[in-house]
C-alpha cells in the first residue's frame, strides 16, 4: 500500500528524545504513512537506537550517512519519500495523538492547497 504521508525525520546525536517522537508517529490512528530516519553522522549511539527502531514497524526506514546538516538530511529524507504528502518531523518533537487523522481530513476536504503549515 502507498503511503499517505512520508514522515522525515533527521536524526543528529538526540538519542535521548527519539523514542518518544518515533512512538508518537507509531501511535497515530492513521495508518497509511511511513517514517524515514534520517542519522545524519550521529556520534551519541541515535544511528544504532535508529537501527533499533525499524524493528517495531515495517513502515519505518533509515538511512545512516555522514553529517550533511538539517537540511542535508531533509533533502535525503525526501528523496527516498514514497508518500503523496511529505511531513517533517524534529527528532526531539512529537506529533499530537490523531495528528494525521486529522491533517489527512483537512486535505481531503481542502483539496485546492497544496501545502499546510
């Protein structure tokens, strides 16, 4: 199945907050997405958690590559994006419980915009 969304997520030395940003995308009701970690040269073991966390759910990915920056990382994410929307998501944020239902509503019903913010 193609995924709705593709979730980037850079990842750069934030071991310590990456578990709670991937559940919070495990968590999402909204089943059609998929997550791309993106290690981005980290050097606190975040690339060996990343490893870890592809584990719990086929529909996440990770690409380990040397220190490209933000938007290095970003640009890598989407590149291997399979989603019709691209999501960015901070390795030391979350998403809300039902984000993506919700989002996924509002572009369904609003299918003249092409970005959300």
């Amino acid at each position: 199945m193609k995924p709705f969304f593709s979730v980037v997520i850079p990842v750069y030395n934030v071991k310590k907050y990456l578990p709670e940003c991937v559940n919070s995308v495990l968590r999402q009701s909204f089943c059609a997405w998929e997550a791309i970690l993106v290690d981005d040269g980290s050097t606190d073991g975040s690339g060996e958690l990343c490893d870890d966390l592809v584990k719990q759910d086929p529909r996440i990915r990770v690409i380990h590559q040397t220190n490209k920056g933000l938007a290095g990382a970003r640009n890598s994410g989407m590149a291997l994006a399979e989603g019709d929307w691209l999501l960015f998501l901070d390795s030391d944020d979350f998403f809300q419980d039902e984000f993506m239902d919700q989002l996924a509503q509002q572009i369904k019903l609003n299918k003249e915009y092409d970005v959300y913010i």
